[in-house]
C-alpha cells in the first residue's frame, strides 16, 4: 500500500499489460473464505488490493472490516515461504497492539499465492485525500489537533516492550482521519515483503524520511522527523516528494502560509532537523511543545502577521531633504556630479544639489515632464508634454536647443553613436544628431513611443502603445518585430543577449536580442508599466497588482514577490543589497533584494509613480505630493 | 582569436619582476599554445555522438537524439540544435523503451513546434516562449511514458540551440556539462539523486555516496509522479567552447577532468566522443555510455 496515490494506476496497468501476474480482484459480493463478504474496492496497491467487507459472522449488525490483499509475486519457493513467514510476525506483532490510534487486527491467513489481513474498517479519509480536497489551506488549529495525537501513537509504538517499534512511514496517505476527527495510523510496513526486490536504477524517495534513514540508522527520532515533514506538507500544501530530498529548511512554513503561528513553525523545524540529536528526543517531548502552542496561541484565529521585529518602523525614517515643486513629479531623477535633475508637471526641470537640497536652477518648458532627464556631454537631454526635446546646459540651465515632435514626449532620451534617441506621442521614434539638432531619420510605427529606447549592438529596441516592440538598425531599418498582446510602455532593457520589458498584457517577456524570440514569459498578477532592473542573475519589476516581483532568469521562477497597498507603475532599482521601489499607496519601500523581506518604508503625501536613484549612500524619490525625497540608502 | 592571444600575453608575468616558477609541462605548453578551432563564417555547429552498452551489461537503456541544422531567415542563417539523451530504468525491458519514447515524444515536439514552422514560405513563430515549449515537450513525453510504459522511468537531458542562445530541459542525472577553452569544465545540471543531496548535505562522504546501496535512487524522472517538475534554463551561449550531453555511464566513471582533457585534445568532436566512450569502457563500463559533444560558435 505504499505510496498508493502515486503508484496506483501504474501499477495495476501494469498487471494488465504484462499480464504475468494473477490480477484479477475479488468481485463484489463474493465471499472470501465463506466469512467475509466482498463489498467493494478502497484502494489498489503494488500488492494487491484492499477491499471493504462485511464479516458474515456478525448476521444481524453490518460489522465491516478492511480486508488488505497481498500477492505473493515471488518465483522462487524458499523467497516465498520466506515473504509469507514474515508477514504472519507482523501480523502477530500488530495484534499485540492495542491504541486508538491504531487500526484493530482481527485475523490474517495465507490462500495460495495471496495473503490476506482483516483489519478494523476506518470510517474516513486520509491526509492524502483531505490535503487534496482542501481549498486554501487546512486550519493551523485542525493541523496541531491530530499532530498531538500523532505524538501520542508514536510515544505508544516507542515505548512497545521489549522493542521499541519504529513506524519509520509517516506520511498524509499513512494516516487517516475517521469521522469522530481521531488520527488512526495505517500500513505497519506489514506489506513491505510483498513487493519485492528492486533491481538497477530506481525512482522516488519517501519525500517524508530522514537523511540517516538511508543509512539504514533509522531509530524512534526518524519518526519525529517524518512527523515534521507531514505537517510541513499538511500546512504548506507543498508535497515534499517533489522537492529535493531534504530540503525542508529552504522552505520555511511562514513563507508559504503566513497565517501561521511563529510557534508553531519552530516546532515544525525542530522536528525536521537534520541531526537526530538537534530534534525532540521524544514523542512526548514534541506532543508538549505542540501543548505549549496550543496555550500559547489560544488557538484563536492567528492574529495579523506581526511586522518584523529587525524592520525599521517607518516613523523612524526621516528624509535628509526634501524639495517642493510648483505640482506633482511623476517622472524620475538623475543624478550627475552631485546635481541631481527632476522634471515636475509643473513643467520646470529643477537641479538642486544632492548633498543638501539646494536650488541651483529651473527651467520652464510648456508642458509636463513626466520622463527622466539624461545628462550627456555637459547637457541635460529630456523630453516634455510640449512636444519638444529639450537639450540645455547642466550647469546653468539655458537652452542649447530643441527639437519639435508632433506630440507630447513621455519618453526618455536615449544616447548612442552620436544621436538621440526619442519616442513620442507622435507615433515615431526620432534619431537626433546631437550636434547638430537635426534629425538623423524618424521612423513612424503606428502608435505612441512612450517606452525609452534603448541601443545595443548597434540596434535600437523600444515598445509601443500598439504592443510592438521594435529593433531597428542605425538607418531605421526594421530587423525584427514582436507584438505583445497589448501595449509595452516599460522601457526594455539588454542583458546577455536578452532584452527584457513587460507588458500591459501582464506579462514580463525575454526574448533573444538578435531574432526576437520568446524565451520565457512570466505572468504578473495585473498589467504592468514598470521596466524591470537585474541584480545577481535575479530580475524585478512591478505591476499593477500592487506586488514587486523578484524572478530568477535563468529559469523564469519566482523568487519572491512583496504585496505594497496599491499598482506599482515605476520602477525598481537595485542599490547594494537593498532593491528600493515606490508604490501608488505613497510609500516608498527598502526590500532586502535577495529575500524581499521589507527593510523600511517610507510614506510620502501623494502616489508614487516614478523611479528612484541611488547614489553616494542616498536614494532620491519623487511624488506626486510635489515632493523630491533624498533618504540615506 | 587575436583578442585570445592578447589576453594569453596580458596573464604572462612581466619580465621585470621575474618569479621563478616550475617549468610548464610540454603538454601543457600544447594545450595553451594550440590555438581554438579555427572560427567559421556563417556560425555553424560541429557535432559528434557515441554510445555503448558498456563491458557489464547486455543490452541498452540509453537513447540519444541529435539534428543540427541551419535557419534560413530573411535576414540571417541561424543555427539551429536538438539534443537529447536519456537514460532508461525499469524491468521488462521498460527501461529502453522509457527512453525510446521520451526522446521521440520531446523531438517530435520540438520540430513539430519550433522547428516545422521555419520550414514554410512565411515562418510564423510559435506564440510560446521557448522555455514553455521545452516545458510542454518534456511533460508530453512524461505523460507518454506513464501511459504506454507504466513502469519504466528515465532521465532526459535535453539542448536547444537557438542562434547563441542555449535551452536546457532536464530530469535525472544524466549531464549537460560546458567545456571551455581554457580547461574549465562546468556542470550545466543539477542530478535529481537522492545519494548526490546526501552527499551535498554532508550526510554522507563522497566514497561512501559509491557504494550506498540507493546510489542509485532518482527522485524526479520521466514517467515518476505527478505534477512534474523538470529543470529549465536557459543560457547565452560562451564565444567558443563545447557542449557535452552525456548519461551516468560516463561521467559516473570517468572523472571530470579527464573529460575535459580528452575533448581538448581531440581532432574534432567524432574523435572525442569514441574517446570518452573508450574511457568509460576503460574503466570497466559498468553501465551504457552515451557521449553528444557540440562544438560552439561565436
């Protein structure tokens, strides 16, 4: 019966196929050995089957009992006699048992080739089953209920005299749930003769034993581990048999169910410590600390998730400076030689000083300025909802010269091989010399560019409103297309040979920068504006769901993601170890990059919806309260 | 390759402040005055397989796949590669035709899916990333395995080449290993061994993982379990260097370094590989060895 909800199919497809072993089961309502009357099939096993029935004993009550079937598929007479002569021990030896917990033995006999147990009949269903017919997660409350009882059995099969008995096979499938909410363990291994020798390279660990099981070492702190790795799969859902043997500790329960108690995950993790001598040394022992959460918690729901304890509360955090613009900015900053420049809706594009703050000029455009300012040779480079692409002097502020589109710029400049870069509302991305000011060619695409472009390797790449993302060569000539399902406002980014951007259609794509090949795709929750940033193999982005996502790129897998309060439209940037992001619920947050754990949060007045910038140990924020933040990184 | 040699001269010590060290081995002084394989134009892949039942067993669970082949697009050639091994297990013969079947199920899929569609007057690319049509090939060769040979399992280690991009699906523990040019050999994949994460855990030594009785246990495999969760990846290819897909047969007897050095010193990729499979079989070939080494572009 082992691994019955895995093996099952196979195995009796198997016999069918191979037809060389006698698979025929007992019909129902046919009686087996004129006392037990066959009603129906429960399970199917490597074995054999196991059937309900009705003890024909018993004429005027419906006594039922669970009568296991096992095949005896050996060949060779002295292997047989020797399976069968070791399953009437453990039969014996369950009859000695007498627990709650543990199914009743009534009678075993041998018949030929098939072996026979009559067991108590259990009037429920199995973890397995429940785990699996369970929407959300099984109550934390219901969980610690039958592991106290679980405990309970095992400290009775602990303490067996003269021997203590080991199960050494806890796992959901092995223990039922009968209908009064009582744990009853099953499969005393009693099958295990039966199912031969395994021969050459072979398949599927337990998921639930401990590493010195595999020694052959198992003593009565294996089925302490076994235990914990039962009710990490009871409460994470997470079925251990498909991960990597052992690797319970990267998969800590809160990170998976965070509704459950921090008491509760710490006896878990006792329990499924690696080193037998690291974990309860009892049955007992686990059974009071399960006690002990019981009390502590009340068992009441579980309170809302605490903040965590090493994260600074947010009222701590005070800006170095802050500066106040005429409206609210929803573009980014740049920084350079200690000026940091931002553009406002209020139309200016302000430069102050990055160590204080101070207000060193503006510069009126007619429109708002929603993009990030890029500094080029001694010159600001940006583009404005006047339909212009300013160029003015870093340093005082004065106008160089100014390029006229036919429709508001919300894109950012781009500069490579002596030309800007450019999309606007005007449905074409311009190419500007940037000595002369004059446009090298523009290409029209049918919708608006507000995606910044971005050159590598001679090809320019930017999305469009269309959904298209384009690479073109330095003449304009279109090398290849992608279209997306809806509009690619994020500006894409290269890295490797990949180019990276999401999507309004809620998906984050790479594709190969020479051919435009998909190569993965990542669902987000909700569409996305947000251009991601890469750190150490991993990448981030944001969406409209709320959440900053943290995907690894080699796999496309989600490392983590962490939920702010409302869309998050700008984007992240990767600072040390910290990845800084802003979200629309007006704060601005510090996340650990590699775990997403929230380092501190800052709330400004008004929607967040542009990027920050680091630099020198301080990380600058606009807002749409009018603000520009600078906070120590 | 100019650059090559720069980079060769830039690590020589200065001659102003001498340091006297041993002297470079001749063979050595081959290995780093032998320049890489000459480059070709238009990028093209040169590939080389081998296999053997090996001196300890009577017939083979091994299966490989390979095609090389070249797109032709409107603006560019662009390589194009499928290899795959796998490594059957199972009684009844289950174990060859696990792996028979899973290389006809996740080859058939990807031409039918990737590579077909280049094939017509107007290619249209499938709408699928490639790493989902690798994912979806190695779930369709699961779900084959499970239903026409219940009870056989194998390993599958898959390679797409793509232009410079490489895509690597994998399950079990047969190898994708990258060899570069400069002695350097990298394992590409993770084995699904239950004795290699003891090993990793410190639970057991490395001799001991040789001879644990479940040295031989997977714990993910073609046609185990359900949901099926294989390794995907994918990778830019390196400037030069060599892709070696190989079953246990070889990496489990013949050490890595001397893997290495025989791609090395090998005349192409045929060679090397009837040298590897030569080397397992050395040294004792206790099960069937499967080699595909590919040799990389620019």
């Amino acid at each position: 019966m082992q691994e019955c909800g895995l093996e099952t199919h196979r195995i009796t497809q198997n016999f069918d196929s191979a037809g060389n072993h006698p698979s025929q089961q007992l019909e129902s309502g046919s009686s087996l050995g004129n006392r037990y009357l066959i009603q129906d099939v429960i399970g199917l096993g490597g074995m054999g089957a196991v059937y309900r029935a009705r003890d024909l004993h018993f004429p005027n009550v419906e006594k039922l009992v669970a009568v296991k079937e096992m095949i005896n598929q050996a060949r060779d007479p002295l292997v047989r006699s020797t399976i069968v002569r070791n399953f009437e021990r453990e039969a014996n030896l369950l009859a000695t048992l007498d627990h709650p917990g543990i199914p009743r033995i009534y009678d075993y006999f041998t018949h030929n080739e098939r072996s026979y147990l009559i067991l108590e009949f259990i009037n429920g269903k199995d973890l397995e089953a429940i785990l699996g017919e369970t929407v959300g997660f099984i109550p934390q409350e219901k969980v610690v209920y039958w592991a106290v009882e679980l405990c309970d059995v095992l400290h009775y099969l602990h303490s067996h005299k003269p021997e203590p008995i080991i199960f050494r096979d806890m796992k959901p499938s092995n223990v039922m749930i009968n209908h009064h909410n009582h744990v009853i363990l099953i499969d005393f291994g009693i099958a295990k003769p039966f199912q031969g020798s395994q021969r050459g390279t072979m398949i599927g660990t337990e998921g639930y034993s401990p590493p010195e099981q595999y020694r052959g070492e198992a003593n009565h702190l294996a089925d302490i581990y076994a235990l914990g790795a039962t009710l990490h799969h009871l409460l994470t859902k997470i079925d251990p048999r498909l991960e990597p043997p052992f690797s319970f500790g990267e998969r800590p329960l809160r990170k998976f169910n965070p509704n459950l108690s921090v008491e509760l995950e710490s006896v878990v993790n006792v329990a499924l410590q690696y080193a037998p001598q690291d974990r309860y040394q009892s049955a007992l022992e686990m059974k009071e600390a399960l006690l002990a959460v019981i009390k502590k918690t009340g068992m009441l729901p579980p309170k809302p998730m605490v903040k965590d304890s090493s994260s600074t509360e947010e009222q701590e955090i005070l800006p170095l400076w802050e500066y106040a613009c005429e409206d609210e900015i929803r573009g980014s900053p740049t920084q350079s030689s200690g000026v940091i420049y931002i553009g406002s809706y209020d139309n200016n594009m302000y430069a102050m000083k990055a160590a204080s703050g101070d207000f060193l000029w503006k510069y009126p455009t007619d429109g708002g300025i929603v993009s990030k300012p890029l500094v080029y040779d001694g010159n600001i480079y940006f583009g404005s909802e006047d339909h212009r692409l300013h160029v003015i002097n870093a340093r005082l502020g004065q106008i160089n010269w100014t390029y006229y589109t036919k429709g508001p710029i919300r894109s950012s400049p781009y500069i490579a091989e002596g030309h800007v870069f450019i999309g606007s509302d005007d449905c074409h991305l311009h190419a500007i010399n940037t000595l002369s000011g004059r446009p090298a060619w523009k290409l029209d695409v049918g919708a608006p560019v507000r995606s910044t472009p971005i050159v590598e390797h001679e090809y320019v790449y930017f999305g469009t409103e269309d959904g298209e993302l384009y690479c073109v060569d330095f003449s304009s000539k279109v090398r290849w297309r992608f279209k997306a399902k809806r509009a690619i406002t994020s500006s894409p980014i290269v890295h490797n040979g990949v180019i990276y951007f999401t999507s309004m259609d809620a998906t984050l794509y790479a594709l190969d920068a020479r051919t435009g090949w998909v190569i993965w795709r990542f669902r987000l929750g909700k569409a996305s504006i947000s251009t991601p940033c890469i750190a150490e193999g991993f990448m981030f982005t944001g969406a409209a769901d709320g959440k900053i996502y943290c995907v690894d790129m080699r796999t496309s897998k989600e490392v983590w993601s962490f939920a702010t309060e409302h869309q998050v439209t700008g984007s992240p940037v990767v600072y040390n170890d910290s990845l800084y992001c802003g979200s629309v619920d007006k704060y601005f947050y510090c996340l650990e990059y590699s775990t997403g754990r929230l380092k501190w949060k800052y709330r400004t007045n008004g929607a967040i919806t542009g990027t920050p910038t680091a630099h020198d140990g301080v990380v600058f924020i606009g807002s749409n309260d009018h603000h520009l933040y600078a906070l120590t990184a | 390759m100019k650059r090559f040699f720069e980079k060769l001269r830039g690590s020589q010590p200065s001659t102003s402040q001498e340091i006297p060290t041993r002297p470079i081995p001749k063979e050595n002084i081959e290995i780093i005055s032998k320049p890489p394989y000459p480059r070709l134009e238009p990028p093209q892949l040169i590939v080389g397989c081998a296999q053997s039942v090996g001196i300890q067993r009577d017939h083979n669970e091994d299966a490989l796949f390979t095609l090389t082949t070249t797109l032709t697009g409107d603006f560019r050639n662009v390589p194009f590669g499928l290899y795959i091994v796998a490594d059957g297990m199972g009684g009844h013969q289950h174990g060859e035709i696990a792996s028979g079947i899973a290389i006809r199920s996740m080859a058939g899929y990807i031409i039918r899916k990737l590579y077909t569609p280049f094939l017509s007057l107007k290619p249209n690319l499938p709408e699928e990333s490639l790493l989902e049509i690798m994912q979806e090939g190695v779930q369709d060769a699961h779900t084959a395995i499970t239903k026409q040979v219940p009870g056989g399992v194998t390993t599958m280690t898959a390679a797409l080449i793509l232009g410079n991009r490489m895509t690597i699906a994998h399950v079990g523990d047969s190898r994708a290993y990258l060899i570069s040019n400069n002695g350097r050999i990298e394992a590409l994949t993770r084995d699904h061994s239950l004795v290699k994460r003891l090993v990793e855990l410190g639970q057991i030594t490395v001799d001991e993982a040789a001879i644990h009785p479940q040295r031989n246990v997977l714990y993910r495999a073609l046609g185990q379990g359900e949901p099926f969760d294989p390794d995907i990846n994918s990778i830019q290819i390196p400037d030069t260097g060599y892709l070696l897909l190989c079953s246990d047969g070889l990496w489990s007897v013949v050490p890595e370094a001397e893997i290495q050095s025989i791609v090395q010193k090998s005349k192409n990729p045929e060679e090397a590989c009837q040298s590897l499979v030569d080397a397992a079989n050395a040294a004792g070939g206790p099960d069937n060895i499967t080699a595909i080494l590919i040799r990389l572009y620019t």
